[in-house]
C-alpha cells in the first residue's frame, strides 16, 4: 500500500527536499501542505524538488489547484476548506484527486463526487491534533469495505501501529520529518505496508 | 475613471449582495477579497451575486485563481501572497490580471510582467492600516506618467479626497461597505472620478 508523506509548514523547502531526496524510493507520494509560506514561496519550493530530482508523479499539492495548475502538478489534495471536489472533477477531470474525510458518510459523499482517494483520520492521538480524541480504526475498517477507491490513514501512524489498519495506504508528517533518522523510518513504514 | 469596490471580508455574502447591487450602476467592479471564508463559502457567495444578477464581467476574484476558474470569473487581482503574474499570464493568457503594488519600481516590475492592471497604495491614513503611514500622492502620480496601463489608487479614499489624483481608478472598502448609505456614497464617487 502507498505510503504518503505530508509536509507540515514547519520546515523550509530546503530543509523538506534534503529529507524527500533521501527516502523518495520508500514513499509514494510527498503531499506539499503549506498554509502559511505565500504562493511564490511555494512556487520556488517544488522547483527546488523538481531539480533536485524529486518525481513530479509523486508530487500532491494540498488545496490550491491554482498552483499544482502552474507547475504542471497533476495530484491534488482537498481538505474542509479547499474547493469541493465535485467543481474540481467537472472542471480539471485531469487531475488525480484526494479528499480528507472523517466519517463513513463523508467517505462515501468524497467517492459518490468523484474523488479518486480518500484519506481518513486521525487514527492515532497525534502532537498534531492534541486537543481531538482519536478516531481509532473502527470506522476506516468500515470505509475500506464499502467504498472502491484507494483509503489513506492518517494521524499518529508509527511503523508499529501502521499494520493495524490492512488494505489502507498510510500518511504521515512527523513520523518521517522530525526524526533523526528519516530514511531509516521511511524504510520500516514502507516495509510495514509495502506486502499488503 | 473605474470605481473598484473591494469586500473587506467583515460582512456575509448576503449583506455583501445587498450592498452591491444596491451600487452595482455606480462601480465598475467588485472584488472578492475573502481570506478567511472557505473556498465553499467563497463559491457560494458568487453564485448568490450572480444569481441576484451581478454581472459576472464585474467580478474579480482575489488571490485565488482556482476558484475564478470554476466561477468563470476572468478578472484577477494579486496580491504579495498570490502567485506572481507572470505565471498566471502565461498559463492562463485569457485572465484579465491586476497587482498590488507599493511603489513604482513594483509598479514597473508588474507591468512588464504583464499586469493589465496596477493598484497602489494605501494613499490617505485608513483604519484598514492604522499602524502604517500612508504614501501620499507623490509617488502615484510618476506611476500613472510612467506606465502605460491602468493605475487604480487605493487607501483612505473618500469623495472628497478621490479627485486629488486624476487619471487614476479608485478602490473603496469601507467608504461603501461600513456607511449608512452606501448607494449616496457610491453615487459620489462615481460623480467625482465619472468625467476625468
């Protein structure tokens, strides 16, 4: 299964496409998740992967189409506050598209609008979400059973815990991006799902 | 001279509505200049102008390309945020495409990189940005001898102050949107920009 890695804002570009380089043959996509740095920003972070040699195929832009549009990214990702996927489908049916979800009925509503994943969380209690009780895998073992696109956990997934959830792809941020050994991490997620 | 009138995000797009075509006759266009409503929020707000029948020909949309593009908005303003325009002119040469700018070397730059457009300011003190002095007059004046296309003055711009700078557009947020009659106020501005 997929192993997505999802950048956090937290680090400069130069800083995420050293760590990207190191682990690209362990992960599948790399999502460019950046809220706060301005487009040009963002602009000049995925053409400092793109020569570095990081894939475009494995590249995800989180929510502005505008900008997976102008560097030529084709994945995208599409969170509560992004453009809803239906518009998305109807006017760029080129692009490969994601959508977070965090129910079964969400799941199912992404899927019926045409997204080509969905990605479920958080799983796990997570640094990231401290204040939100953890969603467990109860009801990402329900969407993996009901819906046909590819399922993506994400939220405090570890190598140990990442095999609990079979048949899903897994995300994670921290995981491989604040630890000291990235590509050693990377290894044991991908070696983890990898035989799934 | 154009009567830009810019959302300053503070109203629901119902009252935004009410507003403007209250004053539709009077403005040349609107911007839609949210940050912080949702993409759905955004979309749904230009479906309810459009619907109340505000003409799609005097929408511009702020920063966000990728909701112009499923709106069929064709107008484009950019800020420092936004993605720069000679990205957006080259992939998507069918956008009518203005930039902020803050002096006239930025005022130069957009041009040659294909502003149609330039706005500048913050022209007169405004509580918009109370902790930063205003730029006067001086500087606008040599961008509208210098460039070639349309300049558009913006900052603390009231009926009486508008005129101090002809040949140059005027962009109003709260002078129309937080006053009592916003159609009077409107009418002034037209009246004093109409004839230069």
């Amino acid at each position: 299964m997929d192993v997505h890695l999802i950048s956090n804002g937290r680090q400069p570009f130069s800083e995420l496409t050293k760590i990207a380089m190191e682990v690209e043959s362990y992960i599948d996509f790399l999502h460019i998740r950046e809220r706060e740095k301005t487009a040009q920003e963002i602009i000049d972070g995925i053409v400092m992967l793109r020569r570095a040699g990081f894939p475009l195929s494995k590249l995800v832009m989180n929510d502005r189409i505008d900008i997976a549009l102008v560097t030529s990214i084709t994945n995208i990702h599409l969170g509560y506050r992004s453009i809803p996927v239906e518009y998305v489908k109807h006017h760029f049916p080129f692009l490969r598209v994601g959508c977070s979800v965090h129910s079964l009925d969400e799941a199912r509503s992404a899927e019926q609008k045409g997204a080509d994943y969905v990605m479920y969380g958080h799983l796990f209690a997570t640094n990231s979400k401290p204040n939100l009780p953890p969603r467990g895998i109860e009801e990402i073992e329900a969407i993996i059973k009901q819906l046909s696109v590819p399922i993506v956990g994400v939220g405090g997934i570890t190598p140990a815990n990442c095999t609990l959830v079979r048949d899903a792809g897994i995300a994670v941020m921290s995981g491989i991006l604040e630890v000291d050994n990235p590509l050693e991490q990377a290894k044991l997620y991908k070696g983890a799902k990898g035989n799934e």
